[in-house]
C-alpha cells in the first residue's frame, strides 16, 4: 500500500459519519436507503460516504435484485496501523506516486466530464491534456485531417490549435493530409 | 417583504454556521462542510436582497420580482450541474448541488409562502 493509499483511509476514518456506517456495515451488508434510515441521514449523503469510503478500498459493492448492497472489505481492515507505518517507501515508487499525482491535478482541472474547459498556459499541462487527447486516437491508423477534427473537437471547439500542438509535442505525426498517432518511447 | 426576509436568510446562515461549527468539534467533518455550502446559499440570496434593495429603495413589488427572478435563475446553473452530473454518476458532486437546490426550495418555500399567506 502506498503513502497516499494509507493517508486515504485514515482521512477517511476520521469522519464520524462514516466510522458509523462502517460499524453498520461490519454487521451486515446493507444498502443506502437502509443505512440511512438507521443512520439517520439522508440517502443522498449516505451514497456521497459511500462512495468515499468506496474509493478508499474500504468497502465494496454488489447489485441484487432490487438494491446495491454494500459490504466491508474486512482484508484491509485487518492490516494493523503498525504494518502500515513500518511499510517502507520505495522512492521509484514515491516519485511515480507524485508524478500521478500531479497528472491527476492537471486532468481534474482541466477536463469536466471529459470534455477540455481551456488549453493550459504551461507546456508541461498542456503536454498532459495532449497525451489524454492522443488516447482517442489509435495506432496504425491513419486519420484524414478532417477525421483529426472531428476526433478533437469532441474534447474542444479550438481542434487547429490543439492538432498543431499534438503535431509539435510528437504525439501526431504527419504528411501531407495524413495523420498518425505517434509510438512514445518507453523512459 | 424584504426586512422580513433579510431577517430569515440572516437566521438561517447563523444557524448553519453553528451546525458547522458543531458538527467540526464533533467530528462530522463532511457534514460540516455541508453546512458551509447551505450557509454560502443563504448567504448569496441575503445579497441578492439587499442589492435590489439599493436598486429598488422602498418598491417592494421590484424588490420581489427581483428576488424571484434570482430565486429561479441562480438554481437553474445548480439545476443544470446535477443533471450533468448524474449522467456521469458522479455522486460526490450531484449531492454537492442537491444541498443547494435544497435550500434554494427552502428560502422559496419560507419567504414566498408567507407572502402568499398575506395575500
């Protein structure tokens, strides 16, 4: 488990809110309407925990027939505190984990539901909402200029700037009226 | 209308700004800052009413029309933000925006009904 993973849970233990709902849980699987009526909460602001929790690896989820149930994820629950603090950080692994998360940073805030809300200013962002463009793009295909458009501009209205900046950051490349997605060399 | 009103938005920011500050000590740190979203709404409408109270004096009639126009067309972005969020089942946000049409329905319901109870 990394640093952050840990940070994670213990963040998310310390609402009282959910440390209940995970004392429910640690009963029986429920679903949110329950819980919330046990709770005391509306459902909405169970579900809003739930997925907190979730994302944190804590619980889990399963569909019935009529209801998703939730259940705890009693391995990680397991782990001590001790184990968790002893863990010893690689820093390869410290370094990718920053990197991650500098990338994810850069996407919350520049992406809305998949669609780009303005072209970064720095190079290094822009490189990073490049690269997400490029993934709708496959390799060893070749794309007509007016297909390039079409792809961008369902990310964004300004699909010139955006396919010139692909062409300049390597990630396209081409010839003519041609275009092709670039292989990047693993560092 | 409107010292009527002012004095509600005002009663009810102060009391989701204790519930906030309650629910902190207690622990309930998300649910404390759902309290400070609620107090920003309250506190965003309290300002739509005394600017049309600079705007307007003592015309009561333009002071309502105006309040009622901002009491549709702020939680429309709001209205607009859950629906974009429930088609990505984004949970975290589409309960972000139902707090605040909650209030929104809330000032509605409170300030206008009385109106209409005078009327």
């Amino acid at each position: 488990m990394t640093e952050n993973e840990t940070i994670q849970i213990f963040k998310c233990l310390s609402d009282k809110s959910r440390l209940h709902l995970l004392k429910a849980l640690a009963i029986e699987d429920m679903y949110v309407e329950r819980l919330a009526e046990r709770l005391d909460l509306s459902a909405s602001t169970v579900s809003f925990h739930m997925k907190k929790l979730t994302e944190a690896g804590l619980v889990t989820s399963y569909k019935t027939q009529y209801y998703t149930m939730y259940s705890i994820q009693t391995d990680i629950l397991r782990i001590s505190i001790l184990d968790l603090i002893k863990e010893k950080p690689d820093d390869a692994a410290i370094q990718e984990e920053r990197e991650a998360k500098y990338r994810k940073g850069v996407i919350d805030a520049f992406f809305k539901y998949g669609k780009l809300k303005s072209i970064p200013a720095q190079r290094k962002k822009e490189r990073i909402i490049l690269e997400v463009i490029v993934d709708a793009f496959e390799f060893e295909k070749k794309y007509t200029e007016r297909e390039v458009n079409i792809i961008i501009a369902d990310f964004y209205d300004d699909f010139c700037t955006l396919r010139r900046d692909m062409i300049s950051e390597k990630l396209l490349e081409r010839s003519g009226n041609i275009y092709w997605r670039v292989q990047q060399k693993q560092t | 209308m409107d010292s009527k009103a002012l004095e509600y938005l005002e009663q009810r920011r102060a009391h989701c700004a204790n519930e906030r500050k309650r629910l902190q000590e207690e622990g309930y740190g998300d649910e404390a800052d759902f309290e400070k979203i609620k107090e920003n709404v309250y506190d965003i409408f309290k300002t739509v009413l005394l600017v049309a109270r600079k705007q307007y004096g003592d015309d009561q009639t333009k002071i309502c029309g105006f309040f009622r126009e901002k009491l549709e067309q702020i939680p429309s972005g709001w209205r607009a933000a859950y629906e974009e969020a429930k088609d990505h089942d984004d949970i975290k946000a589409m309960h972000i925006e139902n707090i605040k049409l909650g209030v929104a329905e809330d000032i509605k319901k409170n300030i206008f009904q009385e109106e209409g109870e005078k009327r």
